[in-house]
C-alpha cells in the first residue's frame, strides 16, 4: 500500500493502482481500499473511487462492529473522500 501511494504523489497511477491491486491480493484491507479510492479520486478516476470507498466502508464496518481502534487521520481522510463522491458514510465510529 505504501508504493502505491508514493508512485500516486509521483503522479504514476498506472504503477501506484498496480501496487495497490498487489497489495490488495494479499489482503490489504480497509486502509488499502481507501488510500487507493484517495488516489484514484485524486486522479479524476471518480467511479472507481467510489468502488474502493464502498469496499473500504464494508471493511471498516466489520471493524466497527468488533470495537477495533480506528485512527483519526483515516476517519478525516474518510470523511473528506466521501464529500467529494457525494456519498453518504456506511457507519459512524462510537463516539463520533
């Protein structure tokens, strides 16, 4: 997930959307989805953005629901990701 998001500030999003897919294949999981919905919208990339933010929200709805510690940073990110598709979020963290 990393490279993908450095090769995404270095404005390759063919190379960045294959390392996240890599990182995907090995169970990348919900902050993998969403930084790679980040760099895609970043990119004008809108409706498959919108298809990693929609999986990062079913992951991070699992997470939500087991009481896992979820970081501010991603919730903000989150938050303004969902803005710009014009979508609603899946689920509020407790206390949010």
């Amino acid at each position: 997930m990393h490279l993908g998001v450095a090769l995404s500030r270095l404005d390759d999003l063919d190379n960045a959307c294959a390392a996240y897919e890599k990182a995907l294949e090995v169970g990348g999981g919900h902050l993998c989805e969403l930084n790679y919905a980040i760099t895609l919208a970043l990119h004008g990339e809108l409706e498959q953005a919108l298809s990693h933010f929609q999986a990062s929200e079913r992951l991070l709805t699992g997470l939500l629901e087991t009481d896992k510690c979820v970081e501010p940073g991603m919730l903000e990110q989150r938050q303004l990701l969902a803005e710009t598709l014009g979508v609603p979020l899946a689920v509020s963290p407790p206390g949010a």
